[in-house]
C-alpha cells in the first residue's frame, strides 16, 4: 500500500534496509546463537544519523517524529528483531527526557544520545512490580543536593551497555502512584551497579539486565519534573513509545511473510510449487492482508502523535495489541508453511516466532493494552453521556 | 585537504550487452551504478577529510543522468560534487576523458590530492587516473592498496603489486588509483542522503573548461575501437593419467605431433 511517505522517512527505509542486508542478515544467526549484543551494528546505525531521527534539532536530532521511528524500527525488524529493540530502546530511554525533562537536561543528554555515542535505557518493571507498575519499590530519598537511590529494576533493555538510564523510584511510597518520581541515572555512578545478563527465548542480540541501586546518589539536577511525577512521566513515555512496539511487530510479521513467500515459491511437492495449493495460498493471503492492516493501523496512531494530538493511549495501545497479535500469529504461520524445515534453527522463521513472542508482553502486555483501550471506551462513552 | 574524488558511472556489469555493428557497450535499459573502485577512491578521499579537514569534492564525466552518482557521493559524504556534461565530451576514450577531468581540476584550484579507482570495470583500461596524472604533469601513485601516511605536503602508500608491496612516498598535489583494499566503504548517512536530494550540482561544459572540441570527446580520441567480441570458448583440456614415466612418453608425443598414445 502506498502510505504518500514523505522523502525523509522514505531516505530512513531504503538506509535502514540497506543497512539491514549488509550489517545485520550476515550476522544475525550468530547474534541469536551467542546471544550477543551487536555493538558494532550500533556504531553503524550511529554513523547513519539513525539515533538522531526522534531527538529535536536544538539537540543534535533532526527532528523527524514518530512515523520516521516507527519505519526505522520496523525495517530493522523485518531482518533482526532482537537488534530492532536493542535501538527502539533507545528511544525508550530518552523519552522522558525528552517529553518531560528540563532545558538544562536535554542541552546536557540529548546531543550524546542524538549522535549514537551514548546509549539509553528506560528502567521501571521491578521483580515484584510488571504489570502492576504501581507496585514498585525502589525508594529514592532526597539527602543534600542528591537523592540516594535503593532498590532493583529487572529486565532493562540495554542495561548494561546504556550510558543513560532513566529510572523510576518512589520518594513518597506512602502516596502510591503519585509517590513515584524520575530520575536520569548515568552508568558509574557510585551504588549502581548490573546484574547478570538474562538468557531469553528470543530478541537475544538484545541485552537484558538487572539495575541494581545501593545507596546510589543521584544529584538533584537528574530529576526529571517534579517529585511525584514519576508515574506520569512513565504513562507518556510509555503512550509515545507503543507504536515503535507496534511497528517492530510489523517488520517481524512482513519479514516473516516475505520467507514464506519466497520458500513456498522454491519448495516442491506432489510435483508442483506448493504456493500453487489453496491451502497455501489462502494462509498467504491472510498473513499479508493482517501485516498490512497492523502497518495501516500503526502509522496512523504514529501520524496522530505527529499532528500534535494531545492523547492516543488508546489508539497506540491498539496499534501496539493487534500488530503484535498479528506478528505472533503470521510468524506462527509462517513457520507453518516451511513445514519441518520451519522448525529448525537453520531456517529464519523459527528465529522470527521467538522474537514476535516478545512484542506482545514488553512495554505493557496485551491484556494490559486492552484494560486501557477498555478503559478509553467507558471514559469516552460516559463523557458523551454527560453532554 | 582539497581532495577530488574522480567517479564514473558505469552500467551494472551483471547486465552488459554489446551493441555488435558499433563495438560499443549498449548502456539503454542497463542500471547505473557507481564503478565499484571509485567506491573506494571516494571513501579514500572522505577519510583522509575527516583526519584532516578540508573538503572531499565529487567529480565525474558523463550524460546528464551521471548525476546520480554524485548525489550518491554526497550521500555518503562529499561536501560538493561537480559534472563535467557536453555533447562534445561523448565517444571520449581515456586520453580525452583525462584530459577533461584534469581540465576541471586545474580550474577548481588549490586541488591536493585526485582519488580515483583502479580502473572502471566497463572498460578495464586503468588508464583514466594516471592520465589525469599526466595532464596534470603531476606525480601518480597507482594500485594503492594502503594510504599509509597523509600530511598537508605528502602522502605515504602502499602499492599492492604482484611481487609484493611497494612502499612510495610521493610529494602533494597527486594522483592515486586505489584498489578494494584500501577500506571499507561506509553506508550513507541520513543527513547526507537529506542533502543530496536538494544540492546543487554545477555542471560545467566545454566553455567552462577553456578546452577546444579537438581535445575532448570522440574529436580528441587518439584511439578507436575497431571491433568488441566475446573471446571463443576454449575446448576442454585433456587429463591423462599414469606413471611418471608413462605421462612424459605421453607429453613427449603430444609435443611431437605423434600419434603414438
């Protein structure tokens, strides 16, 4: 489908796809295998402007918006998932910066972060705390001119290899929610330290890990708005980051449809191409006509975000449930149609439906996502009711 | 550093036809791309510009859609690009084509350096560089394989040559001619692919270059080519098998013109 994508966002595909086949597809099995963190695919990216595609031009960025985001991150996709998150990530970190951080720290972060010399990470799932982000538990309490920092963050995309961390803790637990405050924690600072890197089914190029605080100080200058902001600091950026979610679910799923394509074309059997059954076919059919809705679905929350819309929780939280229902389920398939060679690792879409798995948990499970559509019905239908 | 990186655009070589009555290369319908040497030549220039400073200047010659190849350049990080476009330049051999590019870079002034690729794989002369260097009367590296060394009055570079690799130290302003070892080529970047949609690319003619037709295109072609055609496809060897002794006996007739096998 032709979306009238802009020069600039259509110069991001055919850089990111370029880039895909010549730094990621050689090595992308070997990622997978050694669950290894593609640092070398990192400096390319950032010798490509990529990480400066969503920061604003006073910091280095150019500027370029959600939709240019969501097509960078789903080009990736289509060849590696597990590099894809590893920069969408990226953009996770930064987001509270740059939605709610203060002039002075975007002058001071964003311009490293622009340039790809430093990486970011967003840390707020804890081990007791998923779901239920409410519920966390690393306090920070204010001592001079710094707050000390206690607790630990789990399953951090980047963790480890960031430079930036931006962390939610609780300066007030007594108030809940409205106790939780953000901070921007730099690698080295004293009391932070990682813990063990996790072995996952899929998007394994990723590095997962755990922040642990003890006693960390963190100046005061790194807190992010105002104390109690925490939670809706992590609303905002979570609300701006869905469609990226969404858009990796869609390279994976067009990715995966592109192999079946190809191997359905290629593979023999009865005496003829087995794209040449019904049964094939049809399974074809649906799995493109799912893969282009999700992307029809997906640029249109991230155009929204882009035309200044003030809220779109609910329109990215249905991009981000039904593209990543139509990765798991179009990769699943596509597993299907390679039959056994589909379930050997030789083959790319076994890699594929691991890494889709991913898109429908991560930034905000599916049942999460359909609690806030939910609620976005109710709360709409009631405010109609009232007029 | 001025340094010019000196392109071609030449047809895709997996797609090559052979117009048979004229002996020339049929380039309608072909893809384009940029001669895959040159690649090297322009990353050769960029990052000697980046150790540097300076600037790296993109040059070719060519028809009007040759441009192409010099938005690709700026793209990839050339801070200007130049053509070189005139119905007299066309039918130009290497003698006329070099002598056109070294005609732009004495004009552009100030030049240090010229990097081209080793040769063009279109025509395969590995002529054009050095006769840029000859023109210019300036000295030429050539089959670079490593620029060891660049400062603002010399360069240090390896030749890779059959025998082994030659070590030349070579005083600025210079040509080299660079192989595929050289580097790695880098991938475009975002902000060079936004620049090379709107730059402007001046094109200069014959007018521009102070040149007469007799020194340029098919007019100032000293060569012609009289005939392109695909060498025969050589008969298979014979394989023999045996003792020493049996395989010289067999050799020995074979060189005799015996029959006796």
């Amino acid at each position: 489908m032709d979306y009238r994508l802009s020069e600039d966002i259509l110069a991001i595909r055919e850089l990111c796809s370029d880039i895909a086949a010549r730094h990621i597809r050689p090595i992308r099995e070997e990622l997978d295998r050694e669950n290894r963190f593609p640092a070398e695919v990192m400096k390319v990216l950032a010798d490509s402007d990529l990480f400066r595609i969503y920061i604003p031009e006073a910091y280095g960025g150019l500027g370029l918006g959600s939709l240019a985001l969501c097509v960078a991150a789903e080009e990736l996709s289509k060849v590696c998932a597990g590099v894809a998150t590893t920069y969408a990530a990226n953009a996770l970190g930064a987001m509270p910066i740059l939605l709610s951080g203060s002039e002075e720290q975007k002058s001071r972060f964003l311009p490293g972060l622009a340039s790809g010399s430093n990486l970011a990470a967003f840390a707020l799932t804890e081990p007791d705390a998923g779901s239920d982000a409410g519920g966390i538990r690393t306090r920070a309490i204010l001592d001079g001119d710094s707050y000390v920092l206690n607790g630990t963050k789990q399953w951090i995309t980047n963790g480890g290899e960031a430079k930036v961390y931006t962390v939610i803790a609780l300066t007030d637990p007594d108030r809940g929610a409205r106790g939780a405050s953000a901070f921007i924690v730099e690698d080295g600072a004293p009391g932070f330290s990682y813990g063990k890197k996790e072995d996952k089914m899929g998007i394994r190029a990723s590095a997962t890990r755990e922040l642990v605080f003890e006693d960390c100080r963190v100046p005061v200058a790194n807190l992010i708005a105002r104390e109690g902001m925490g939670f809706m600091v992590a609303m905002r950026t979570l609300d701006n980051s869905r469609p990226g979610v969404a858009a990796q679910a869609v390279g994976i799923a067009q990715g995966a449809l592109d192999e079946a394509l190809a191997y359905a074309s290629q593979r023999r059997q009865f005496g003829q191409r087995i794209d040449s059954f019904q049964a094939i076919q049809f399974m074809l059919a649906d799995m493109a006509t799912q893969v282009e809705a999700a992307r029809a679905l997906t640029y249109s929350v991230a155009r929204m975000i882009d035309s200044g819309a003030k809220r779109f929780e609910k329109e990215a939280a249905m991009a981000k449930v039904f593209a990543s229902d139509t990765a798991m389920r179009v990769t699943t398939d596509a597993v299907q149609i390679f039959g056994g060679y589909g379930y050997m690792k030789e083959y790319p879409v076994e890699k594929m439906m691991r890494d889709a798995k991913i898109t429908q948990i991560y930034e905000g499970t599916n049942q999460i996502q359909r609690g806030v559509i939910a609620s976005a019905l109710i709360r709409e239908s009631a405010s109609k009711d009232r007029k | 550093m001025r340094i010019v990186a000196a392109l071609k655009q030449v047809p895709d070589a997996s797609e090559v036809r052979i117009d048979p009555e004229r002996g020339t290369l049929i380039r309608d319908g072909v893809p384009a791309i940029m001669n895959p040497f040159d690649a090297y030549a322009l990353e050769e220039g960029l990052r000697w510009r980046d150790a540097l400073g300076g600037e790296v200047i993109a040059l070719t010659m060519g028809p009007p859609q040759a441009e192409a190849i010099l938005r690709e350049a700026i793209s990839l990080g050339a801070d200007s690009a130049l053509l070189l476009s005139d119905r007299a330049f066309a039918g130009a051999d290497t003698w006329a084509t070099s002598t056109t590019l070294a005609a732009a870079v004495r004009k552009l002034g100030n030049v240090d350096l010229v990097v081209a690729g080793k040769q063009a794989i279109d025509g395969d002369t590995a002529q054009t560089g050095p006769g840029i260097a000859a023109s210019l009367d300036w000295p030429q590296v050539t089959f670079v394989g490593r620029v060891v060394e660049m400062t603002s009055g010399k360069l240090v570079a390896e030749r890779f040559v059959e025998a082994g690799v030659e070590v030349v130290e070579c005083p600025l302003p210079a040509v080299i001619t660079v192989l595929k070892d050289a580097n790695v080529p880098r991938m475009p970047s975002l902000r060079g692919k936004m620049k090379a949609r709107t730059a402007g690319i001046p094109c200069w003619g014959l007018a521009d270059l102070g040149l007469s037709e007799k020194e340029t295109g098919l007019e100032g072609s000293p060569t012609r080519v009289v005939r392109i055609a695909t060498p025969e496809t050589r008969a298979g060897g014979e394989i023999h098998r045996g003792s020493p002794e049996e395989l010289a006996s067999i050799l020995a007739d074979l060189l005799l013109g015996g029959a006796g096998r």
